[in-house]
C-alpha cells in the first residue's frame, strides 16, 4: 500500500547548492571537504569562510566545485552532517 493513501505524507525532498572546498588554513589545510552554500553568486576559484571541526571554528578555504540545485538523497555526503559556508571574501 502507498503510504500516502493511507494517511500518511510522503517527504518533500529540498534542493541545495553543494561546494566542494580546500581548506587553507591549519593543520588541516589541504584537505577538501564538501559544504552547502546558501549564496547563489558563489563561484569556482572563490575564497570563503567555513565552519570547520568540531569547535566549529572559522577557516578560509578554496572553492574547487560547485554543484547547484541538487537533491538531498543525491548529496555528495549526508545532509545533517554537512556545515555551511559563512562567508565569501572575494
């Protein structure tokens, strides 16, 4: 049976925009990981600040790629393990 006749809701899957990202900064600078961007204007080749590690410190890193308007089941790693990019510096 189809969950959503009986009753039930079927989950709205969002879209995000996905940065893959070199971090510059400390001992694990070097090191790619992927972020969610909120910003729209975001480019390769950009420098940013992200939250990193588990004090959530703030670091710079390197934009390498960006995939745009992805599906959530289709994330390049598990959304609620992911962290934002705060800002863009240049």
């Amino acid at each position: 049976m189809i969950h959503s006749l009986s009753g039930g809701q079927l989950k709205i899957n969002k879209n995000y925009d996905f940065a893959k990202v070199e971090i510059l900064e400390g001992e694990s600078a070097s090191l790619v990981f992927w972020f969610i961007s909120p910003f729209k204007e975001l480019k390769e080749g950009q420098i940013v600040v992200v939250l990193f590690g588990r004090e959530n410190k703030e670091v710079k890193g390197k934009v390498l790629r960006i995939d745009r308007n992805v599906n959530e089941q289709s994330s390049p790693f598990p959304i609620k393990r992911m962290k934002k990019i705060v800002n863009i510096l240049d």
